[in-house]
C-alpha cells in the first residue's frame, strides 16, 4: 500500500474521507487496518482528525448464527435507509482461518445490490486472531464512517459466539437475528446472548416458514419477558421480518430507532458510549503492551521454556512482564 502523506498538518485523506469519497474510504480503512507501525503512526494522526467529527451515527450491531440470514436481511435493511435518503456505512467482519490466515471476504458479494447503491458503502474484513470475531481496529473503522457523515454504521459480526459481547460493547442497538424452526431453537439460544439483545428479528417469515416464524416470535417474546431489561424502561422487543418479501423491515427500522433514542432520552446512550470508550482504552493498553513484550529480545525464548514444558505459562508471563517494566 502507498503510504498516505500529512501535509500542513492536515492528513491527505481527510478531505476525501469527510467528502464520503470511496476511494479514500477504502485507503483510511485499509491504513487504520494496518499492522505495520509506521502505518499505525499514520493512522493515529488520520484517526486523531477524524475523532471530532465523529459519534452521530446510529450504530447497530447485527448478528445471529449461519444461516439465519444476515446478509439477506442487511442488503434488504440497508436498501430500505438509502431509500429514505440515509447513508449507510457496513463492517461486515469475516472469520479468519487460524491455519491459513486467509478470509473469504464474501459478504459484499452475498450484498451485491447494497454494494452497487450509491448511498451505501460495504467493508468486509477478516477477524484476523482477535477473539469473538470482531476485527482489533472495527472500532477505527467505525470512527471513519462516521466522519464521513453516515447516518447509520451496522457492524456485521462472524456469528453466535464471544463476537455478540464484543460488538455489544462497541454499538448503540444490538440486534439478534434468529431463524424460525423446530421446538428446539429457544434452549438452543444462550440466555447470556438473549441478554445482549435490543431487538430480536425472527428472519424468513414467508412461504412455508411463516407459521413456524410466527410460533418462534411468540415464545421469544415470553422467554424475554422473564429477563430483566439493560435499561430500565426499555425493553427489547420481538419482531418478523421477510427479507425477501420485503415485509417487516420498515417495522425492525423503527423499533431500531425508539430503541436508540429511548437510550438518549434517559441519558443511557452518553453513558454507554462513555463505557465502550473506556473499555476500547483498557483493550488496547492491553493489547500495546502485548505488541511491545513480543518485541522483547527475551520473549521467544520464554516462549520455548513454555512450549517445552520448563515453566508455567503464567510465571513465565509474570517475569517477562517485570522485565520488561524494569528494562
């Protein structure tokens, strides 16, 4: 990639990132991706300009297990906001394998019509090795649409799993798509993922599923009845959506919407952003000072004590740590 340049103090990407251009779109998101120190310097300062015209997006997290139709739903969500007049910014965060390295990256291409609207900008990127499926920089990302001036952000998660606690700790609205079925599908949902969730869309209430979509809707909606909501006075709601009839979307939309400003109006959204910020800080001290130990000139061979069994792992941790703090 060609290193992006600060000039006069501005960095070249920011006129074209605050305009919505694609194309720096795509750069200032490749670049906040980076790995690369010096393109981490880089983004700092990008990210650093970009930080004040940021936070008026409604962000909304999405997710729900393969095959309960995420994309279907997003490209018919999605195509719905920009029919409104809305701009909509989409992460899509895709597994990364652990043995390859390697990331299909297909969800623009499942989202082929949301990928050609003008209104509508699709990002997908690999998890990388980061736990729960969501990408280390989805946050930067995020910061970037947002200065851009997208009036919605979604965040597009691998799957059911750790990545729920992570994107719902980085989004205003969690929203859990859940497929109609057998009997079996309320004990096969984990109380702790039907905790995160604001809104709950039962997908493919059409054709031969729209009675079982129906019957799965009713029983989600007595299951959460008997949690205790995140936010006094807000209780998540149940709704059916078709993506491919196109019915219940409008619906899904604006119980979105209450849900967000409802947060607002209590003062639950400042201190829920408050909170993420706090914890994007603690995530990362964690993670920089990972970066910095690896480093350490001692750090691969405490690492072949480990592997060889000479020491604990978390002895061995402890001492590298104090070392490096002593150093």
């Amino acid at each position: 990639m060609t290193r992006p340049k600060v000039k006069s103090g501005e960095h070249e990407l920011l006129p074209g990132v605050k305009a919505g251009d694609r194309r720096a779109l795509a750069r200032a998101i490749t670049l906040v991706e980076s790995t690369k120190s010096e393109d981490r310097a880089e983004a700092e300062v990008l990210l650093s300009q970009l930080l004040p015209l940021s936070g008026g997006s409604v962000r909304l997290g999405i997710s729900g297990a393969p095959g309960a139709g995420k994309s279907t739903f997003i490209e018919a969500f999605g195509k719905h906001l920009t029919g409104q007049g809305l701009k909509v910014g989409v992460l899509a965060i895709d597994p990364t394998s652990r043995r390859s390295g390697g990331s299909i990256l297909g969800d623009k291409t499942r989202m082929e019509a949301l990928s050609r609207d003008p209104g509508a900008f699709i990002r997908p990127s690999p998890a990388g090795i980061t736990l729960g499926g969501v990408a280390r920089r989805t946050r930067e990302a995020m910061l970037v649409l947002e200065a851009a001036g997208f009036d919605v952000v979604i965040v597009e998660t691998v799957g059911v799993g750790q990545s729920e606690t992570e994107v719902a700790e980085m989004v205003d609205v969690f929203v859990l798509l859940l497929s109609p079925g057998g009997g079996d599908d309320l004990q096969g949902i984990k109380r702790g993922v039907m905790e995160l969730a604001d809104i709950l869309l039962v997908t493919k209430a059409d054709g031969d599923l729209e009675q079982a979509a129906g019957r799965a809707a009713s029983d989600y909606h007595a299951a959460m009845h008997l949690m205790r909501p995140k936010y006094p006075g807000l209780t998540a709601q149940v709704l059916k959506v078709s993506a491919m009839k196109g019915t219940g979307i409008a619906e899904a939309w604006a119980a979105m919407r209450a849900f967000q400003e409802g947060l607002k109006a209590s003062g639950s959204l400042a201190r829920l952003r408050a909170e993420q910020a706090r914890r994007w800080f603690w995530s990362e001290v964690q993670a920089a000072v990972a970066d910095e130990v690896a480093e350490d000139g001692q750090a691969a061979q405490v690492e072949a004590d480990v592997a060889a069994g000479k020491v604990l792992p978390h002895a061995a941790a402890r001492a590298l740590i104090r070392r490096f703090r002593h150093a």
